[in-house]
C-alpha cells in the first residue's frame, strides 16, 4: 500500500551480517570515542568516585593494544593537559588525577614505543606550549624518581616551572607550594640528592632563594638532603639563624632584598595586600619549629617577626589582618607549651581592643584567631586551660569582647581538662595581671562569676559515683580560701574585704545551683565546704567565737549520725533526715558567713533535731527558722527552705502554720516591719536591710548589686491605686503622721508655713507695712538662720522617714510573696489536712488588704490550688469542729460586705463554696443552716442599694445547689 512501509523480516543479528566491513569498523570507532568522551566528562564530575572511574577508563583505553597507541597517548596527553586550565565543576582535580596516570603508563610503555615522544624534556616542552599547567600532575606521576629520566630532562623541567613561578607573585607562591608539598612527601624523599642539586641550581639561578617561598624550600630540603645546600647564602646555612633574623623578618614581610644585594629578579610579595589565607610559608616554617622543639627559638621568631613585624603598632590593617590570620594558624598547631607564647599579653589586647566594637577594621581578623581558639579547645581538651590562661590574664574576656569564646571552652572542657580550668582560675586570681590596683577588685570579681557559670554549665557533671567530682570539689575549696581562709599564698596585691565577701556569696550560689540535684549531691557539697572550712579554723580570716565553735560541733555531729542513719537506712523518715542534713549544712555556713542570729538559728535547728529523734514535736522550730530563711534575699537560703518544707510539711502543726497567718496578716508599714520583726529578733535581717530599734534602716552589709545570690525582687512594689508613694489605706497605718501632728496637712503647706512662722520671728514683724522684707541688715539674716535650719533638718527627717515607709513596704510584701510560695508548696501536698482549711480566711483576707497586685493574684492562685487539688483528688478535709467551720464561714461573708476588686470577690465566692461543700458533705443537713446565711447576705445585697457585696457569690451558690440536686 502507498505510503506504509513493509517490516523488515530480518532480526538484527542478520541485519549486522549484511553490513559492510568498512561501515562496521567505523561504527565501532563512534562508539569507542562516545566512550572515551564520557570518560572525559566524568573527570569533571564533583563526586570523586566518578572522576576516579573515568581515569581507569582512560587508563583501559590507552593500554588497549593498538597499531596507533602511540598516537593514542599522545593525544590523551595533550587533551589531559588543556583539561588542568577548565574552570568547570571539578575539572582540574580530576584532570589531574588522570594526567598523572597517564604520564605513569606513558614512561612506563616507552621502551615498547617510540621513546623520543615520551622523554620528560618533550612532556614539560608540550605542557608550556599547550598551556600553564599545574605541573604538580607531572610531580605525582614519580616520573623524577626514574632512573632511566636523564638529569638534564629534570633540570628542563625544573627550570620550567621556575621561570612560571617569575612571572607573578601568585604564581610563584603556588609553584613554590607545589614543589614545598612534593618534597614534603612520601614520593618526594626518594629524589636522589643529584637531582635535589639540581633544584637547588634552578632556584639560585632564578634568585628565588632568598623570598619567602625559598626559605620554606631551603628548610624542606635542610631536613633531608643538607649536603645540596650551598654555602654564603644563609648564616650558618640556616635562614632561621639568629643572625638572620633581620633578612629573614624582611623577606616575610614582603620587602625586597634588591637594595642591600642583588638577590631577586621578581617582584616581591607585599605582605600588606588583603589575603583570603596565609602562605603556605607560614605554615612550614611553624611547623619546622614545632619539630624542633627549641622554645627560645620559637620566641624568637615569633617576637621579632610576628609582633614586632606582622602585628606592630604601626603596621597597615592588611599586614595586621595577615598577622592575626597567622595567629590563628598558629593556635591551630602550635606545641601545647607554645601556646602561651602566641597568646601573649599583646595579642590577647589586640584582640580584645579590635573585638570589642563592631566597626574596628580588625573586627572580622580577630574573629578567626577566637574561632581557632575554641576548634582547639573542642579538639583538645586538654590544652584548654593554657589558652584560658591567656585570655584571663587580662581580666574578663567574653565581657571585653562581647562574645562567648571562655564560656564556649568551658562548655566543651572535660572533667580532666576542668581541673586544669580551676588551676588557672587560682594562678589568676592570686596574681590578676593588672596596669593598677584600682582593677584588681573588679577582675576578681569577674573570676568569681565565670568559676559560678563554670558550674552552672557542668550540672550534670556535678556527681561522680556517691562522691562530688574532683573539679567541683577543687572550685569549693578554691572559694573557701578566698572568702574566709588566710592561705599560705598571699595574693598580691592582698584580697579586700569586699571581695572576699564577693566569694563567699558565689560559694553560697554554688550550693543555690545544686538544690535541684539530688539529695546525695548537695550532702556532698556542703560535706566538702564545711570540712575545708572546719579545717581551718585556725587560718580564718575573722576567727570564730567559743559559742561559735561549741554549735558548730554540736551540729557536725549531727550530720555524721544522720549520714550513718541514712547510710544505714535505720530512720523511721526517710525523707526527713536528708532535709535535716540540708538545714544543718546551710545553717553551718550561715554561721561562718557571720549572719546575724546565725549562732541562735543553729541551736535552735539543734533542738528541734533532737525533738524529731525523740519523736517530739518538732515542726515549729523548723518553721520558724525557714521563715527566717525566706526573709533573707538569699536564692540559695530561698530554694533550700522550698525543697525543705516540702519534705517537711506532712509534720506542720496548726500552731506552726499559725506563723505564717502572722505574717499574711501583718501591716504593710514600717510599724508593722517593726511589730513583725520584734517577734523574731530586734534586729533581724530582712530582705533589703536590718532594722534598728528606731525604725532606722541599717547601712548593708554586702552590696545587694554585687551578690549573684541576692534576689531583688519588685525593686518599686505598686500599691492599689497605682501611687508609690501613698501608704496603705488602712486607718492603723502610721504613713500619715506628721512631726507636728498635722497629718491631713498637705506637707508643702507645712513647710510654707513653718517657714513664714521662722520670717516673723526674725523681726520682720517690726518693719514697715509697705516693705517686702528683702531690705534685710545682716544681724536679721543671722538670726533667722538657725530657724531656717531647724525647718530644713525637719524637711529632711520627713523625707527619710517617707521613704523608709516605702523600703518597709517592700520589704513586708516581699516576705509575703515568699511565705505564699512556702503555702503552695504545703496545699500541693497536705490539700487533705484538716488544718489547711486554717490558712483559707488568711488568704482571702490578704487579696484585699495588700497594697501589691501581684501579691493578691499569687494568694488568690494559691487559694485555687488548695481548692482544685482537694476536687480533683477528691479527698477534701473533714473538719473535726462544725462550729469552727461555720465560724470561718461566717468569717468569709462578713469579708464579702467590706467589697474590693473584682479578684476579691472571686476569692470569696470560692472560698465560701469550698466550705460549703465540706460542710455538707460531712452532713447534708448543714445545707440548710448555709441556705440561710446565703438567703441573709442575699437580703442584705438586695436591700441595700450602697451594699459593696459581689452577686457572683450567689450565682456560684445557686449553680453548685442545682448540680447537686440533680446528683442526688
């Protein structure tokens, strides 16, 4: 049919039969150069595997024997040489790989093949008339260390590459590289030594000797082939002379020798150019000094050529960046013990001046040698506190830096290496580096915070076994002979009080960070200060008092019988014993940190042991002295009271838990601090300061911004109407007595009018009705002086006095704030004690009466813990006295009637529900006595248009009342 082909009937074996023997061969030749392309191509593959494979292919091809091998390599080579110049994908590496094998297989073949092609004179002749090559592919063929390759033809080839290396300075530094890396190598320590010789002549003849790469060749081959080197061009032979330091520092930094004697015809490298990386030469001659070993050479060099050369004041900021680029090579490799060499006092400021703002030149140089620092530190831990030592030496570097590099080392050291971290911490502290004793204080300071943070990032390395780990237990040490001991060193210049009391509060934030470890752990710590401190009683710094020492024994005792019971398993509480050790511990530190009432606390903590051991009651000594502990601004004393109430707070008694009502219900006033606070002690300390018998706040002791340990919490407390300076609007507050008994008198008005009272005095009286008084003689002005002067003082007292309200004001509802934390704790635990329903009227009480928001929402929250937890365990308290629980009730709506916030009505309804319901799951019948109060406060809300009772009280009732019925 038109237009459709008729299949062909022969299969393709048959097909092939008929195809004639010249098509066929030139069809064979297609396919052979589509193989040999695709090999070609995959030597530019960025997979190694590939390139590697498409250099056996060629390889395969080429050994193929053929009428036209010889051709065949011929050609391989000079399509492997014009590869090296492509810039595309990974060309270069592989055509390179290649070239060397085929230059390998080549020589290998030539006494088979015509060998006049294949000599290493006419390869280096078609590598430059094809192209520049990297003749390092010619290098790693070994075809040098052929003996059958005539000398002449290295000394070709050598030349080659010389006269390459004259043309530019990048070239010759990667020619020069290129022969560095050869020498270097397995391959390249065979040369014989004629042909050394002979690359000795090429490099002297092309007055390359004396750059910066020939020192690096000169070295390479000092080490293997000494004899090749002539003499006259290097004292001693040896560029790393003494003698030679000048030249040689010249030549590093690029300047050219041309002046003093004609030794190069290239231009020289100006080190002060940008560069991305150092030289290779950098690099061999550090490492050749690493292999001798020699530390005074190696200061040397880096003395005179790096600081003194690379790194001087008056450098260019390229030469310093290439100087700060060769610091980091060097942090890299250096000797463990040249590493404080590299890192000297001046590098170490260098780096922090340049990386202490942004916009320094340096700001990206300095960066690489901090990087290095930390890689070396991540890689070998060991040589970490070498290069911390340098860094600290001039005070607190991550701060001066504004980076993390000290606390990048730390995070990374070991337990091995961490114990050399303390060493250094103790060198530095003992002898801070410092241009005046002005810095000392504020070094020190820096090092005790950095050894706290070395803690706080090893938590978890804390414990090794049952025992602390050794690093730890040398930080403790460490901070108890810089807080309380005189130790055999002296520090110089001598520790100042103030600092000694900055390590002793970072010892007690030590303990702070390991309360939430286990009971074991912190047994530890304390063990190991308080044996330390126990050892020295007689090296104090401020000796002990006999009562002192008596108590403190009393309670070591203590603590050895509770180990033993706990070791024993032989107490009855199991938890409790670990929570009197940790009271015993931290009440001992107390007493060495000389707090006041600390030596009492302890005695009485002692008692109330011994009443436990006997099985008496013994929670309200307890209580009280965690009370005392909250009332501190101490983090650590704060956690230790949490953790151990908690353990604690199923052996709490009504009366120990009436200690915290006091203190909820206290005036948040200066006379009610002084009320509270007469209680416990005349003078105690509490939260910000001490409090004298007047009222008067004491000076502090420590300075609360110096102490990591210190809480400061809600610096200004905001009082209901959002004023800080009116006091609180209970009538018993003393905020509004005046000096004078005027206390609805504005205080200016006062003032103006203590003030005219003093002017008519004076005698102003007596002049004449028309004058204003300001034609006053002198006798008239001296004696209204000391008027004025009495007014003013008054002025000042009542000032002082306004913002001591203020400061005990804060103070009152900080301790609230903490004695609410110690109830949420409680209710968490004990929601089904009956004497928790004790602590309900208290709080909903204080969400009223408080001046702080935040006070009020933490009683309230505490309140609807108590509440959830009794629903949601279903397990509420069944009161013993019905009375008393309708009392409180009773209580609770009586509070509904004097009004408040919308947070205190909630608190109320809550509150009287919750009570309702114990009530009347203890006996239905008392749901009618509660109908009827609710029916009585409804009434009263109903009739009264100026009742300040909330109707979500009734809502709640009704709606529990109805759910309940239904229930039933």
């Amino acid at each position: 049919m038109v237009g459709l082909k008729r299949p062909r009937a022969e299969d393709s074996a048959t097909a092939s039969e008929g195809v004639h023997p010249s098509r066929k061969r030139r069809l064979d030749h297609v396919e052979a150069n589509t193989a040999l392309a695709q090999a070609y191509n995959d030597l530019a593959d960025e997979i190694p595997s590939v390139r590697l494979r498409g250099a056996g292919d060629i390889c395969k091809y080429l050994t193929t024997e053929s009428p036209d091998q010889a051709h065949r390599t011929d050609a391989a080579l000079d399509r492997l040489v014009k590869g090296l110049c492509s810039g595309r994908k990974a060309a270069r590496l592989g055509f390179s790989v290649a070239l060397s094998e085929v230059l390998r297989l080549a020589f290998s073949q030539s006494k088979s093949l015509d060998a006049d092609d294949f000599t290493l004179a006419k390869v280096a002749e078609k590598c430059i008339h094809l192209t520049r090559p990297e003749g390092k592919a010619i290098l790693q063929s070994n075809i040098a260390l052929r003996e059958d390759v005539p000398d002449v033809d290295w000394e070709l080839y050598v030349k080659a590459i010389l006269d390459l290396a004259c043309h530019k300075d990048w070239l010759r530094t990667e020619c020069s590289a290129m022969l560095y890396e050869y020498l270097d190598s397995g391959e390249g320590t065979k040369l014989t030594l004629t042909r050394v010789q002979g690359l000795v002549d090429a490099l002297r003849q092309a007055k390359l000797l004396k750059t910066a790469e020939g020192v690096a060749l000169w070295l390479a081959i000092s080490e293997r082939w000494p004899e090749a080197l002539p003499k006259g061009v290097w004292a001693k032979k040896s560029p790393m002379s003494v003698d030679e330091q000048n030249s040689l520092k010249k030549i590093l930094l690029g300047r050219s020798e041309e002046e003093d004697e004609e030794t190069t015809n290239v231009k020289t490298s100006q080190s002060g150019t940008r560069q991305s990386h150092p030289s290779f030469v950098w690099k061999a001659l550090l490492n050749w000094l690493y292999q001798r070993n020699v530390s005074h050479d190696f200061e040397l060099f880096w003395h005179e050529i790096v600081e003194r050369g690379l790194l001087h004041t008056s450098a260019s900021t390229e030469r310093k960046a290439l100087g700060l680029q060769v610091v980091a090579l060097a942090v890299s490799g250096a000797l463990p013990a040249y590493l404080g060499l590299v890192l000297n006092e001046s590098i170490v400021r260098l780096l922090t001046t340049q990386r202490s703002e942004n916009s320094r030149y340096l700001f990206d140089a300095a960066k690489q040698v901090l990087d290095s620092i930390v890689a070396r530190a991540k890689l070998e831990p060991e040589v970490a506190p070498r290069m911390m030592h340098a860094l600290l030496a001039g005070g607190a570097f991550d701060q001066q830096t504004k980076t993390k590099t000290i606390e990048s080392m730390l995070q990374r050291a070991d337990e091995t290496s961490l114990e050399g971290v303390v060493a250094t911490f103790r060198m530095v502290i003992l002898r801070p580096r410092v241009d005046s004793e002005g810095q000392v204080d504020a070094r020190r300071r820096a090092y005790a915070d950095i050894l706290l943070n070395l803690i706080r990032l090893h938590k978890n390395k804390h414990s090794s076994g049952q025992f602390i780990a050794p690093w730890l237990k040398q930080v403790l040490q460490l901070l108890v002979d810089l807080g309380y001991r005189d130790i055999a060193t002296e520090p110089s210049p001598p520790l100042a009080d103030a600092t000694r009391t900055i390590f002793r509060s970072r010892l007690t934030s030590c303990v702070s960070l390991a309360m939430d470890q286990p009971a074991v752990v912190v047994a530890g710590i304390l063990t190991c200060i308080l044996d330390t401190l126990a050892a020295s009683w007689k090296s104090l710094s401020e000796p002990l008092s006999k009562q002192a020492k008596e108590v403190l024994r009393s309670a070591e005792q203590a603590r050895k019988d509770i180990a033993v019971k706990i070791a024993s398993q032989s107490v009855a509480d199991a938890t409790a014993a670990p929570a009197f050790d940790m009271l015993f511990g931290l009440s001992m530190l107390q007493v060495y940190n000389r707090e006041a009432d600390s030596v009492e606390a302890l005695a009485d903590l002692q008692e109330s042991y011994d009443a436990w051991e006997a099985g008496a009651e013994s929670s309200t000594g307890v209580v009280e002295l965690l009370l005392s502990f909250v009332s501190k601004p101490s983090a650590s004393l704060r956690k230790l009271a949490e953790r151990t109430f908690a353990v604690l707070a199923g052996n709490v008694t009504a009366e120990s838990l009436r200690s915290f009502v006091d203190i909820l219900q206290q005036q948040e006033s200066l006379s009610g601090q002084q009320q509270l606070f007469e209680q416990q002690d005349d003078g105690a300390e509490i939260a910000n300061g001490d409090i004298d018998d007047d009222g008067d706040k004491m000076e502090e002791i420590v300075d609360v911004e110096d102490e990591s340990d210190m809480e400061i919490v809600n610096g200004d407390v905001a009082n209901a109407s959002g004023e800080d300076d009116e006091e609180d609007s209970d009538p018993s507050s003393d905020s509004g007595d005046g000096a004078d008994g005027s206390a609805g008198e504005d205080e200016e008005a006062i003032f103006d009018r203590k003030l005219a009272d003093a002017l008519g005095t004076a005698g102003m009286e007596e002049a004449d009705a028309d004058s204003d008084g300001s034609d006053m003689d002198d006798e008239q002005m001296m004696a209204l002086e000391p008027h004025l002067a009495t007014i003013f003082k008054e002025r000042s007292k009542i000032a002082s006095k306004k913002q001591d309200n203020k400061d005990a004001k804060e103070n009152i509802v900080n301790f609230k704030n903490r004695v609410l934390d110690l109830l949420a704790i409680y209710v968490k635990s004990q929601y089904g004690n009956t004497i928790a329903m004790d602590i309900i009227l208290p709080l909903t009480s204080l969400v009223r009466t408080t001046s702080s928001k935040p006070t009020a929402e933490k009683a309230f929250a505490v309140l609807k813990q108590y509440f959830e937890a009794c629903n949601k365990n279903k397990s509420p308290p069944i009161p013993e006295d019905d009375a008393a629980c309708f009392a409180v009730l009773s209580e609770i709506h009586e509070e509904v009637k004097l009004g408040g916030s919308k947070l205190h009505a909630n608190a109320c309804s809550r509150s009287s529900l919750f009570l309702s319901k114990v009530l009347v799951a203890k006996e239905l019948k008392h749901y009618k006595r509660i109908s009827k109060m609710y029916g009585a406060l409804q009434r009263e809300w109903y009739m009264d248009p100026k009742s300040k009772v909330h109707g979500s009280v009734f809502t709640e009732w009704t709606s529990w009342s109805l759910a309940t019925r239904k229930q039933r």
